[in-house]
C-alpha cells in the first residue's frame, strides 16, 4: 500500500468517525410527520361529457367491462378491498394505472352508489395509443391517488 492510499483511508475514516459523534453527540429530534392521505373521504363528484376528446390523469385502463366493474365494486366495499383487487388483476396483466390518458367516453357502465360516499365509475371509452384509437374500458376513482 503507498503512502497516500493509506493518506486516503485515514482521512476517510476520520471523517466517518466524526460524523458518528457528532450524531451521536446532536439532541434528539423529532422527525416532521407528514399528513396522512384519509384514503375513505368523499371525493366530489366530476361530471365528465360522453363524446368528448379530453385527457384523464391516473386513472385504470381495463381490458373488459366485468374488469371495469369489478373493481369498481371492490372500491364500493373498501379502500383495502380496491387494493386488493388492483393488485391481482394488474398481475393477471387485466389492468393497469395509466399516469396520462387521451380518451373519449362513449358509456358509462357503472358507478358506484351515491350513499358509499365515494365517486368511482367505469366506462366504455376509445383511447389513443400512438394516435391511434382503439376500444377500452376505464375506470376513475377506483383507487387512491398516487
């Protein structure tokens, strides 16, 4: 080993060893806590015209509508329970979360209750892949915001 490999690691484990006592030496304090998402309160409701070309943000691409549906129905019983459901349709690869989607909605096909006090819907829409426009089902409100 030379001389200023050795140099190196002396300076490097000083600098390690003061920066533990000083931790070790600093008072305790507190961590900021950060607002916790309420993942059950009421959403309002957002009326969205059948026909129109607009672009959605986070919302659940579905490759059917009993998958539409489905987890607007699970999203009816729970937060848990939309969790839940998510997870295994997105591993049967039968939905996914898109962050930006260009859609027009042609039908809606469910909604869920107005006394769950919460507003997730599925419809039949056309998406735009690559300027194409294909047949899709989406759903809003099905999961918590990311």
């Amino acid at each position: 080993m030379n001389i200023s490999t050795l140099c190196r690691a002396t300076f490097v484990a000083a600098a390690c060893w003061a920066a533990s006592s000083a931790w070790a030496a600093a008072p305790e304090t507190p961590e900021p806590e950060l607002p916790s998402a309420d993942l059950n309160a009421v959403t309002p409701v957002i009326v969205y015209e059948l026909e129109t070309e607009m672009v959605v943000k986070d919302w659940v691409l579905c490759i059917s509508a009993a998958v539409a549906e489905q987890l607007v129905q699970a999203r009816e019983e729970s937060v848990e329970k939309a969790l839940s459901a998510y997870a295994a349709l997105q591993q049967a690869r039968s939905c996914g979360r898109v962050p930006e989607l260009r859609v027009i909605l042609q039908e809606r096909i469910y909604a869920s209750a107005a006394e769950s006090g919460h507003d997730t819907r599925a419809y039949g829409a056309l998406v735009n892949f690559s300027d194409a426009w294909a047949s899709a089902y989406v759903v809003y409100g099905g999961l918590p915001a990311q």
